[in-house]
C-alpha cells in the first residue's frame, strides 16, 4: 500500500512538472516590443495594449520600417480591438477591428503589400512566457516575439 501511494504520489509531481502553467494575470495595460533586420530594412515594432477584464481588448500599434538603402523611416500606424481569450500558455487575441495609416513619405507600392497582408478580420494566436511578475515574452507561431512590460 505505501509503494502504491509513492507511486501515485511520483505520477502527481511528474503531471505537475510537464504541464506547466501560465498564472500571470494579463489584464491590464501592456507596452511591448521588437526590433528586426531584413535583407533592405530595418523593422521596429511597439505596442500599446490594454487586455480588459470583460475579454476584450484595444491596441496601438507604430512599425518604423527603415529602408537600409536610403536610410529613410516610414511610420505605420496600426489601430486594433477584439476579443481575447487565455488558455494556460496561449493568448488567443480575435481582431474585430483593424485600421491602418502611413506616414506622408512612404511609398504607395508599399502601402498596398502592408495593407493586403493585414486582414481586418483575423486571429492572433500568441505563446506566452513569464519572464517576471511585471514582464511578458509573447511569441507567434512563426517565431516572432515581443517582449512587454506591464504599465
């Protein structure tokens, strides 16, 4: 009887270890970011977002993308709010609203590759990872991260 309880005892802590769980409370307003290098530009993405009690959620978001052949910055604007939903490790954000506008300098060909890979309706799908109780890192499925700060 005792080897039975060590063994239902060891399966208990093993289940524990293996299925770790995300306990940070994210509601509450976030300012994340990240930087990225392309083969002709630089990316420098922040965020302000505010993740409400009742599931949904609003965000401003500013790309800076510098052309690394001209050194000139373009200023995209993204304005966002839908729905979310978190599961464990997964933040699930459903964008209900998205509109986007450019800096007076950027080019129309550019504005038409930004604005038909954004889909007003779409959904996010994020990994989270605690790194304190103040500060998230938020990953997409591709691999992009952001790293965000509570405030």
């Amino acid at each position: 009887m005792k080897s039975l309880a060590i063994l239902i005892a060891t399966f208990s802590l093993t289940g524990c270890v293996t299925t770790p769980q995300f306990e940070q409370d994210i509601t509450g307003q976030w300012q994340c970011s990240a930087d990225a290098t392309f083969e002709l530009a630089n990316l420098r993405y922040s965020d302000r977002v505010h993740y409400y009690n009742n599931g949904f959620y609003e965000k401003d978001s500013v790309v800076k993308v510098t052309n690394l052949n001209t050194d000139i910055t373009y200023d995209i604007n993204v304005t966002s709010s839908g729905k979310w939903i978190k599961r464990n490790t997964s933040l699930l954000e459903v964008i209900n609203n998205l509109e986007t506008t450019f800096s007076d300098n950027t080019p129309e060909e550019f504005q038409e590759i930004f604005t038909n890979t954004l889909s007003p309706t779409v959904t996010q799908k994020w990994k989270l990872s605690a790194v304190n109780e103040n500060n998230i890192s938020m990953t997409t499925e591709s691999g992009d991260q952001l790293f965000c700060q509570k405030g």
